[in-house]
C-alpha cells in the first residue's frame, strides 16, 4: 500500500505505521485519518502480521492533535461526521483483534491522545505529554476521547484533564493508568518492538479472543461478561492453537502457533 502521510514497515510478524508530518508535529488531517482507516484494515486482514506498532516521526510528537485548519471552518453537521470518521477509525484500530502499541514518543495531545487511547497498549518517552486541550478552543474532545479516557483513568481524572486543558507528563500518565510504560526516549522504539514481537509469539486466535472478551465485556454487566467469556473460551478451546499449547506445555517445548 502507498500513503501520502504514512509510512508502513514491516518487522517480521510485527508491523510499524509512522504518522509522517513531522512539520506539522503529525496533526491528524482528513487524509491522514482516511490512510488510518485503510491501514488498519489492511493489518487487520493480513495474517502475516500480528502485532502492530503506531508511533510519529520526529522526535517532538507521536501526534499533536487535529489539524486546525480543518475544526476551524467546520459547521454543526460537518463537526458530526467528521467526529463520525474520526470515532470509527480509531475504532477500528481499538478492535483490530491483535495488540495495537502506541509508542508515544513526544506531545500526545487532542486527537493524538484519543488515537493513544484506542490502541491496545501504550508506552511512553519519558520526555512525552499527553492531553485533552481542546476545551481552549472551545471545543470538546471529538474521537471518543470523553469515553476511552474516564473508562482508562476514571471519571475525577478524567474530568481534571479535560476540564482544565493541561497536558500532563508521562509519569503521571503513568500514575493514573494512562500509560502502561515510560520508558526513556532513546529506548521507546526498542522497547516498543521487543513487545511487539513478544505478542507476536502468542497464539492468535486466543490473543483476538483477550482483546474482544475485554473490549466488549467492558461494556456490560459483569454476569453478562462472564457469559460471553465463557463463549469465547469454548469456541477457543476448538482451535489448532488450543491443541498445539497445551500439547507443548506437556511435552516441555515452545510451542508454534499457526493461528487456527
């Protein structure tokens, strides 16, 4: 695939997208949004990778927001769809069925914290800051950020940062469950694709099955949860995957899973 404002590298099973406009500190534009989109169907339909990286080029920003060319001459219905189109993308992302790393390696701010957000995992550079500033536009988050952040950190934190504006660093993203790592900025990348290729290792069916059980259950009653747990346990318990992890942890050898 070609991309204007991406950039797609492969790392045996893993897979590195680049948000690349580092002159803009990688503000998420229509198009950039649109290349997302078509990534992340990509990766999610391509059984070669199964795990997937998403970092900004630079050193200043993983992403430093929405593109305010765009917000600014936006209308009601436009403001709505192009809310819309942010939220199903990074849907998409969120629920690609295999571990999405963030590797924030700078500002995470607006758009770029809700795009943090909807992946599975995320590290951050010591040096990074994340935040919700829209409302010093008058605006309010528009990706699902008042969503995914209260779910993340809880509704007084969440409330805090989004209320106020102010960008925090990454330890006290780590302090309140934002992030799952900081780790120092020279490092992120390797620390990022170590992961990566970690996660790759596990049994793919088993690893969409997490990420669907915790996505969804999330969502419902606790009785509820543990009902579709259950289901998605038993259709996992029929797979080759299954058979070959258990069968290696008997025989004492590491097991080759081939994702069926």
């Amino acid at each position: 695939m070609s991309f204007d404002n991406l950039l797609l590298e492969r790392d045996g099973a893993s897979a590195v997208v680049t948000i690349n406009r580092p002159q803009v500190l990688n503000a998420l534009n229509s198009p950039t949004i649109d290349e997302l989109r078509r990534v992340a169907l990509e990766l999610k339909r391509d059984a070669a990778v199964r795990s997937v990286i998403i970092t900004g080029a630079g050193e200043k920003a993983f992403v430093a927001g929405a593109d305010i060319n765009e917000l600014a001459v936006q209308r009601p219905v436009q403001g709505k769809e192009h809310a819309l189109r942010g939220q199903h993308v990074f849907d998409l992302i969120e629920n690609m069925g295999k571990p999405v790393i963030a590797a924030i390696n700078g500002f995470a701010l607006g758009g770029g914290c809700e795009l943090a957000m909807a992946c599975t995992l995320r590290l951050a550079a010591d040096s990074a800051r994340l935040g919700q500033p829209e409302v010093a536009l008058g605006l309010i988050p528009g990706y699902a950020g008042t969503q995914r952040l209260s779910r993340l950190v809880g509704k007084g934190a969440a409330m805090e940062m989004i209320l106020t504006g102010t960008p925090i660093s990454a330890a006290d993203a780590y302090r309140i469950g934002l992030v799952n790592r900081v780790v120092a900025a020279g490092e992120l990348m390797t620390e990022a694709r170590t992961l990566a290729h970690q996660l790759a290792k596990s049994a793919p069916v088993a690893m969409r099955y997490i990420i669907n059980a915790v996505n969804k259950g999330y969502e419902m009653p606790f009785d509820e949860a543990c009902q579709y747990e259950a289901t998605l346990f038993g259709l996992v318990a029929s797979t080759d995957d299954m058979k070959e992890g258990t069968a290696a942890f008997l025989e004492k050898r590491k097991a080759e899973f081939k994702g069926k």
